[in-house]
C-alpha cells in the first residue's frame, strides 16, 4: 500500500493471496503474456496450474474434466479444446502477471493473432514428444510479425518418447529461432523427477509422492551423474549471453564465477533486444516445472515499459505519434475482442497510454465517433470484477461501447492517434444455413450478426443466385461450434 503496510493486512479489497496491491501497481512489475502452442500441447493445463500456485483458485481444474477454470465455454469443457481466447490476472512474488490463455486449433488460429497483437511476452510451449509441430510453427510466424519477446517451456518430459535436446534442435533449425536453455532435464519419460537450474547451478526435485500439487520440492545440489552436462550447458549458456554483456564476457575469459543475478540481467537483455530464447522444461500434469516458468516470466520477459512505444498515426493529418507507456501520456487502447453474452456486449481493450474511468467519454477514431464507457471489468476468464478505472499496460473490458468494433482505437478526443489494426485472415469454408421454421428467420439473422461482430473471421451473406444464407469460416469445426452457440445461446 502507498502508506508502507502490507496488502494482506490492510488494503483496498484485493484477493487476498497477492503479494502487491492491484491498486497501486507499478509498470516494471506489470507482465502481459500469452500462452500459445500447437493443440494438446498443455497451455491450458499450465495456465490452470499458474492459477492455483498463484492463489488466483484454490484447487487446479483439469481440462479432461471438464473443469478447467479458463475453459469457461460449454462447447469447450465437452471438447476439451481452447476455443476462445480467456483472459485472467495473478500475482506471483511481486509481480501482476496478465495472462492470455489461446486456442491451439487452427480453425480459431485468429484467437492467436489478435491476443499477440496486443501482448509484450509469451510463453511457447512444446511438447516433449511432439516437438515442433505445425500449428507451433504459425504461431511462431504470428509472434515474430508482432516482435513479440518469448520463452520456451518443454512441456510433457513425463511422456513415453520425451527428448528435450531433440526439440531444441527442432526449435533452431524449423524456426531459426536463437533457443538457449537455462534448464535441463533430471530423467525424462517416467524418470523425470526435476530441473537442473543452469543459472543457479542448483537442482530442484520432486520427490514427495504423497503431494499431488507439486508444492513439496527439494532445491539441492546437482546430483553426480547430471554434473558434466550441466556444467558443458552452463558454459554454452555463458558463451551465449557473453555477446550480450561485456562483464559476462570477462568472467567467461577468465575463467570465474558469474553472479546468477548478472545471468538474469543479461538474459533479460538478450530477449527484449535480440529476441534471444530462454528454454525451460516440465510436466504441468504432475505439476512438475511451473513455479519455475513463473519466476522465468518474470525475470525474462518484459514489462510495457522495455517494449518500444506504441506508434499510430492522426486520424486528420497522418502524421506519425509516438505514445510512450505512462498515465502522463493521452490515452489511448486498441480494441482487441469482442464478447457477447447475457450481460450485452462486452469489449477487450489493451490500454497502451494514459487512464480513462468508468462513465468516460472516449472518442473511437477508427468510426469518428464518440462512445460512453459504462462499465469497466477486470477479467477472469467469465468471471468479472468492477473496477473505476484502468490505465497504461491493462488488458480489461468495457461495457457500454456499442459502436466499437475489432481492431478499432479508442482514444482521448483532444489527442486523437490511430493504431495499427488487425489483419484477418480469408475464410476458408462455405456453407449454406437455414431456420427450421421461417417464424425463426430474424432470430437466425441476429444471432449470426452477433457472431460476425465477436469473430472477424466469420462471415454471413445472402447468394444472389440461390437466395441461401450462406455462413463461412477458418473450417468445419469452426462452423460446428458457431452453429452449435446458435442453437444453445438463442434458441
């Protein structure tokens, strides 16, 4: 809190197992990262575990349950896919950590696209088996158009067939990415029983058998038999960062300790700069492996003040602006998503300048027009919270915006700037859709305009020759849930 107590014993109402105030939460600890994979690659999986290490829920839900928090959607807890996009915030020592859980189908591959346009850092996860895998390479390509920062975490290491080496090499030859690991595996398959930290030069096991959270670990010394690999990757991690830091690059020359913390510093550097890739590894099933991602994501990825400033041009002139991340500056956020529901229309913005309160009036430059925020609502995945105000580096939503579209800036009238938007890909799919009855033809046709506002990548048009509906997508599966939301959700 401002005045020096602690945010457990006195403080404006936040969840109580946070270790800083969500009010008074500086820009250096502020985290905007997103999860992405190929499917079944376990982001969800991971993201339920950050949740419960991070005290955000209170048990972890699985996904082969029907229970993961961030699968909110019908349609997803009896898939057991990620269909849309979920938003959610926690707190791990120190540090807000806003968190985009993304689909790995390819048919909602646009979930992916919107959520990196919009974020500082992710988090790539592989899986141990599986390595590189098709729909990891787009999501890859979606991160380097964005210069989105990222890690990597292996996941999976329990897994019949599991080989960490063999995905890093897969990593630097299918993606030419620049991965350097700063874990490497103790056991893989059923053996895998923890991490050798190559920066601590420390190892951390789980053993407890009777602790099913993954919560019981043992940091200790690196056993016997793991002592030479990690010290040859120890020294192919210093040869590394030596190009990113000249004290590094001393120490390395001579032969001396290098302080861990000196590790993190250049490590950081590599990745905000020169788009240097920290490998980590685990298995979120056993919950193996992802405290140590979160203190990776925190150490390594950056903050909205170490990306460069948001550029956008004036709406009238063209003329190039350049807002830094500070309240100080105008405001100004990028509508990134939309979300209709029983509570009405619901629009994600990533603020990226400034503050705006509830009841403000904010000026949409993309339409020319002005619009009303009614309400503003931190996220948990379908889950809201009320906040009076949002300011630079939040991801939250707004209520009451009926004229705001994807891709859209909202800005401040006296300041106007136009931000880059999105880029939508073509559908793929046509098919043609019909009411059962003709009492039912309005209703059809306002539950597909709804769909068509929340996902660009759906369309809905009349066929001039056979006077059909006809409805298209990114694929089958995307037009099944999209006709199955239209049964359930209007009837």
């Amino acid at each position: 809190n401002p005045d020096g107590t602690s945010p457990r014993a006195s403080c404006h109402g936040c969840e109580k197992m946070t270790t800083v105030c969500a009010k008074d939460t500086s820009l250096s600890v502020v985290r905007n990262i997103g999860i992405a994979a190929h499917i079944d690659a376990g982001k969800t999986t991971t993201t339920e575990r950050i949740l419960y290490y991070t005290g955000r829920t209170h048990k972890i839900g699985e996904v082969h349950n029907g229970a993961a928090e961030m699968d909110w959607m019908d349609q997803e807890k009896e898939r057991g896919i990620t269909i849309t996009s979920a938003a959610t915030t926690c707190f791990w020592k120190g540090f807000r950590i806003n968190i985009i859980d993304t689909p790995g189908h390819v048919d909602f591959t646009m979930e992916v696209e919107r959520s990196l346009r919009v974020l500082d850092g992710c988090v790539a996860l592989f899986c141990a088996v599986g390595g590189v895998e098709p729909q990891s390479e787009t999501v890859w390509r979606q991160a380097d158009r964005y210069h989105v920062p990222r890690l990597v975490f292996i996941n999976k290491m329990d897994r019949v067939g599991a080989d960490f080496d063999r995905v890093v090499g897969e990593i630097r030859q299918k993606l030419h990415a620049k991965p350097v690991p700063v874990q490497i595996p103790i056991g893989s398959e059923s053996a895998f029983t923890g991490v050798v930290d190559l920066v601590e030069m420390k190892a951390r096991i789980w053993t407890d058998g009777s602790d099913p959270y993954g919560t019981v670990y043992t940091d200790t010394d690196i056993p016997g038999e793991y002592q030479e690999a990690a010290a040859a990757a120890r020294e192919r991690l210093l040869e590394t960062l030596a190009d990113y830091d000249d004290t590094i690059l001393a120490r390395f020359l001579e032969g001396g300790y290098t302080d861990p913390q000196i590790l993190r510093q250049a490590l950081r550097k590599g990745v905000i700069q020169s788009g240097l890739v920290p490998v980590l590894c685990g298995a979120a099933l056993r919950n193996k492996g992802v405290q140590l991602l979160l203190d990776a994501l925190a150490d390594y990825l950056p903050s909205p003040l170490d990306v460069p400033p948001v550029i956008g041009v004036h709406p009238g002139t063209n003329e190039e602006i350049v807002r830094e991340a500070s309240v100080k500056e105008p405001f100004s956020a990028l509508a990134f998503k939309l979300m209709t529901d029983t509570h009405g229309k619901m629009t994600f913005l990533r603020v990226y300048s400034g503050e705006v309160a509830a009841g403000s009036t904010v000026y949409n430059a993309s339409r020319r027009k002005r619009e009303k925020i009614g309400r503003l609502i931190r996220i948990h995945a379908n889950k809201r919270e009320e906040v009076k105000r949002v300011q630079a580096g939040d991801i939250a939503g707004a209520l009451g915006l009926n004229r705001t579209f994807t891709g859209d800036t909202l800005c401040d009238e006296e300041h106007p700037i136009l931000l880059e938007s999105l880029n939508f890909p073509d559908p793929v799919i046509f098919v043609a859709i019909e009411p059962k009855t003709v009492a039912d033809q309005d209703r059809l046709a306002m539950a597909l305009e709804r769909m068509a506002e929340e996902d660009p990548t759906f369309h809905v048009k009349e066929d001039e020759e056979t006077g059909q509906s006809i409805i298209s997508g990114m694929g089958e599966l995307h037009l099944e849930i999209i006709v199955d939301r239209v049964l359930r959700e209007y009837g």
